[in-house]
C-alpha cells in the first residue's frame, strides 16, 4: 500500500496524529501538573502547526499546475 503524499487526507490524518503526540508528549513531561510551564503551550503548538499548514496548503494550492479544460 502506497502513501498518497499528494492527498489532502494524507497531510491531516498525519497533522491529527503529531497533535495527539504533542498532547501525550506535553502530560508525559509535566505529569498532569498544570503549574508546569511546558503544559502553556499545549494548545498554542498545534494551534500554530495547524495554521502555518493551512497557509503552507495555500501558497503551494497556488504554483499548482491547473488541470485543462474538458
């Protein structure tokens, strides 16, 4: 089974993963305490992962060759 690397579907499930990696990461360190300075980024990394994707997603969706007129 090959990898799509040019599906969309490929690029989120894989975003959806490293969000769930950071998570597990950010509570593995800090041991579910909330006072730990790394538990304040444990939104804003994937929150920042996520858009510059979505902007990454934009800019390239742009140099994309348009398929010809059927």
């Amino acid at each position: 089974m090959a990898i799509n690397w040019h599906g969309r579907t490929t690029w989120v499930r894989m975003g959806w993963v490293a969000t769930a990696l950071w998570v597990i990461y950010v509570f593995e360190e800090s041991k579910f305490d909330k006072a730990h300075p790394l538990f304040n980024y444990i939104f804003l990394v994937p929150l920042a992962g996520w858009t510059l994707a979505l902007i990454a997603e934009l800019i390239l969706r742009g140099k994309r060759p348009k398929s010809p007129p059927s």
